[in-house]
C-alpha cells in the first residue's frame, strides 16, 4: 500500500481512460475519408496531448491517466510514408493561414501552424514510439493495449481472436519497450469466456461500459472464475462531457467542428448555438472559449467529487470513478478539449481528488466481488447490433467467409510444408492473416451501421477480402511462387504489423471454452 498524499482529502479515486484509435489510412484515399482523417486527428489531438502530458511529466506528475493506443494506430505514427504526409500537411495547415482573409483568423492559424510543424519536427520526426515511450518511462501514464487492426472480437473465431489479441500485444512490446498489462477491448465487446483468453494473454484487466456491469461501476469486477479485472465507465461523469445533448464541446463559445471558411478550410466559427445555420455562426473567439473553458473545469471536478462521495457512501467504502472517452474528441472534434484536459488533471488534485491509472487502482484494491459479465458493447443499446444487426449482414457474411476461408488456407499450408523440423516462417501465410484482420475490423461495420462514409467503409473491406482470396487462390492451386508474389505486392500496398507471424496461429479448434462462437 502506498503511503497516504496529506493533500487528498476525497474519498476513493478518479481514473481517466483514452482510448487511441483510427483504422488503417495510409494509401487509401485522401479526402473526405482517408488520409486526412489521420493528419487532422493528429494535428487537432495526438501532437496538443502528448505535449500536455510531457508537460506534467516534466513536473514531476505520475500516474495521470491510462492511455489506450491500438496496434494499428501505432503503426501509422510509426509509418515512414504516413510521416512525411504528416510533415507536409503540417506545412500545407500554415500555407493556407496565410491564405486567410481574416486577420485574426489568420495570426491565430500562423501560431497554431507553426507551434504543431515545430513539435512534430523536434519529436516526431521518427516516429510516435519514441513519444509515446517517454511518457511511459517517465510514469506519466499507463499503457493499454489492443488487439490488431481492432477487431469485433466477440464474433471472431477463437482461434484468429487469441492470435490478433497476443500480436497486439506483441506488437506492444516492440514499440514500447513493454507488454501491457491492461487493454482497451475494441469497443469494449465482450462475449462470456473471453476472460479466460485474457488471462492467458497475461491481460490483467480491461474496460467496459457501465452497463454491463448494471451502472454499478465504483470498483473494478473480477469477471466470473477469472482473476481477470473489468472496469466500468461511469456514465454520469463520463456524459458530462461526451453527451450529444448536453456535453460541454456543443457549448456556444467553442469552435464549430463542422463550419470551414470555404477558400481555406479553415474553421473559424463558434458553435453560437446548436440549431444555428452555418452561414449565422458567430466568430471565434478565444477569450470567451477560456472563460468557458474555466467553467467545465470547475463544473466536472465537482461533479466527479460529488459521485465519489456518494458512491463510497453507498458501498461502505472508498469508491472509484472512471470516466473514458475517445482521445480524438479532445482536440479534433473538440477544439478546446487539450486545454480543458490539462487544466482538469491540474484542478483535480488540488480539489483533493485522488487521481490514478487503471493498475492503480487494480493494485490498490479498488476491485469488488466477480461479476458474471453479460454480452456486451459500448455500442448502440450496449449490444452487438452496430456489428452484428440487419444493416451489416452482409459485413457479418463476408467476415465469416473470409476468416473460414483463410483459417483453412493456412492451416492447410502449414500442414503440407511440415516435414517435422521446426517451422519456418512464410510471408504468405503472414499476409494471409494480415489482409484477413484488416478485412473484419470493427470500423467497417461501425461505419455502416452509423451511414459514416458506409460505401468507403464497405470497399475497405472488399478490398482486403479480395487480397486475401487472391493469395489464398494461388495457394489452393500450389502456385507457390505466385502466392509469393501476390503476398510480397499486397504488403507493399498496406506495410504494417511486420512482426505479424503466422506459426504463433494455434491450429486446433480446442481451447475455445464458453468464448467460441
């Protein structure tokens, strides 16, 4: 037990959860979905918060938050020619602030251009892991990992589950330096009997939505026979900021999100007011986005006070709080969300709030009695019909199609190139596997199911399906040399998780327990 801070003086913990994550991007169009997306989110949250949290780092604050970044985000911060991309959008953002007719808007553009081209220069130049590997040396925060490329897990095999979740977590390692303990379920699914997979991948804890644990989120929940640990987003606090109705970035004195002054694309308008016309926004304004700012700061600490108060009163003991939230809300979507996000990880500790990470408050014994965790998302009515419903039937077909597919052509492989020494690697298998994970990514689904760019969504899919049969084609025919080739061009075209190695793919269909599908 860790000695006691004098200066906490609330009951329990407040944890913060982010979760870090785009689908694969690179080399697949640019705008109004593609690239693009990557460039702004980074610009608008990845370059303000990682800068933020050095920040505190530098001070001397530990245990911040528990940050989650998925495997195939971390590719693309990674990825020599997502990068240079980066690099000129960052100098295209400050060409086109100059182009402002708007003085203010202007000055403000040139600023903000020229402090992100800086930071990116002095310390992204070679990659987001060097970045991200100092915040986690220096115990500014807490790492969560993922699966690969960030699958809907509970309709996968369990065979291609367990393989994509211990890659990710592979993968983890090798850019950080260690294999997390924690992860962020890709939309907190969870089918029963994932647990024990979990607990095989040494995965110590995870997150899920409030709901499934029935709202009672003030202790963390070892899940049925497991050692394994559920955290529980607490919705009351974590709607105060993230609620389409009433979360503070749809306050009036922040900048609109979707108005662009046309000759720029630059934003240069306040919300002013939610059913407000583009054409009749108001200008931006900085100082009254501070005062705002200043308020919801104000506003959430004493809202995560009051729920801590309450919650230990209820359960007789000290309670914890986590409220998580997309990273890319703070900053991309929502503009001020950065600032608002220092001053709130300032504000809280001074208010006496104890602030910790997941693993604290797992190792500190802020964990309840086990839990028979239902079927559950963070999705719409907290089930599966975002990735499972009417309107992606044909992403549900296509998936178990290409997984089946793909399953048997390995599996096959591997078997007719045994010759009982040990087993070598082949790229073919690799990228079999690879184009059959980037096939089932949950994004595809989520994209339709929400009519956000659901033809792009459903030709990413396609596209990485088509791989795969190719490959697996020339493979069913023994085109060896060909089934070589088609693996080493498609690779070429999408150059991400290299470390992908299809011989850790277990073969049997045993081991699945409650969790096969």
């Amino acid at each position: 037990m860790s000695t006691p801070d004098p200066a906490v003086t609330e009951p329990g913990m407040f944890s913060l959860v982010l979760h870090s994550h785009l689908p694969w991007l690179a080399n697949h169009g640019r705008w109004p979905v593609g690239e693009e997306w990557l460039y702004q989110s980074w610009a608008g949250s990845y370059l303000p918060l990682t800068s933020m949290l050095s920040r505190l780092a530098d001070e001397g604050r530990t245990n911040l938050l528990s940050l989650g970044i998925t495997p195939v985000l971390a590719a693309q911060l990674d990825d020599p020619h997502c990068l240079s991309g980066m690099h000129h959008w960052l100098g295209n953002w400050q060409l086109r602030a100059h182009e402002a007719k708007d003085r203010d808007l202007r000055a403000r553009e040139h600023r903000a251009a020229s402090a992100a081209l800086k930071d990116f220069e002095t310390h992204w130049r070679h990659g987001g892991s060097g970045v991200i590997r100092k915040l986690l040396d220096s115990g500014a925060v807490e790492l969560l990992g993922g699966p690969l490329a960030h699958p809907f897990q509970p309709l996968m095999d369990p065979r291609l589950r367990e393989f994509s979740l211990t890659e990710g977590l592979f993968d983890a390692r090798s850019r950080w330096g260690s294999r997390p303990g924690g992860i962020w379920a890709p939309e907190c699914a969870y089918a029963p009997g994932m647990e024990t997979e979990y607990a095989a991948a040494g995965v110590t804890h995870f997150m899920v939505d409030g709901p499934a644990l029935r709202g009672d989120t003030s202790l963390g929940r070892p899940v049925r026979d497991s050692n394994v640990v559920a955290f529980g987003r607490d919705l009351s606090v974590s709607y105060r900021v993230w609620s389409p109705k009433s979360g503070y970035p749809g306050h009036a004195a922040y900048r609109d999100f979707h108005t662009y002054d046309h000759d720029t694309g630059l934003k240069h308008a306040r919300v002013t007011g939610r059913t407000v016309d583009s054409a009749d926004k108001a200008p931006y304004d900085p100082d009254t986005a501070s005062a705002a700012i200043d308020k919801h700061v104000v506003d959430f600490v004493e809202a995560v006070r009051v729920r801590l108060r309450e919650e230990s009163a209820r359960i007789g003991r000290p309670a914890l709080v986590v409220a998580a939230f997309d990273t890319e809300l703070f900053g991309h979507w929502w503009f001020e969300g950065p600032q608002w996000l220092e001053k709130v990880l300032r504000a809280l500790p001074e208010a006496g709030i104890d602030v910790g990470t997941l693993e604290d408050a797992r190792t500190r014994g802020f964990v309840g009695d086990p839990v028979q965790l239902p079927e559950s998302s963070w999705g719409s009515g907290k089930d599966w019909r975002v990735w499972a419903g009417e309107k992606v039937q044909d992403l549900v077909t296509l998936n178990a199609e290409v997984v089946d597919a793909a399953l048997d052509v390995v599996a096959k492989n591997r078997g007719r190139t045994s010759t009982g020494r040990p087993e070598l690697r082949n790229r073919t298998n690799d990228q079999i596997l690879r184009e059959t994970l980037m096939a089932i990514a949950s994004d595809w689904a989520f994209m339709v199911s929400k009519d956000s760019a659901a033809g792009y969504a459903r030709e990413r899919a396609h596209v990485h399906a088509h791989a795969l049969r190719e490959i697996a084609d020339a493979v069913s025919r023994g085109q060896d040399g060909r089934a070589a080739e088609l693996a080493a061009q498609w690779n070429r075209a999408d150059g991400l998780f290299p470390a992908l190695d299809a011989r850790r793919l277990r073969t049997n269909r045993s081991h699945g327990g409650d969790g096969e599908r």
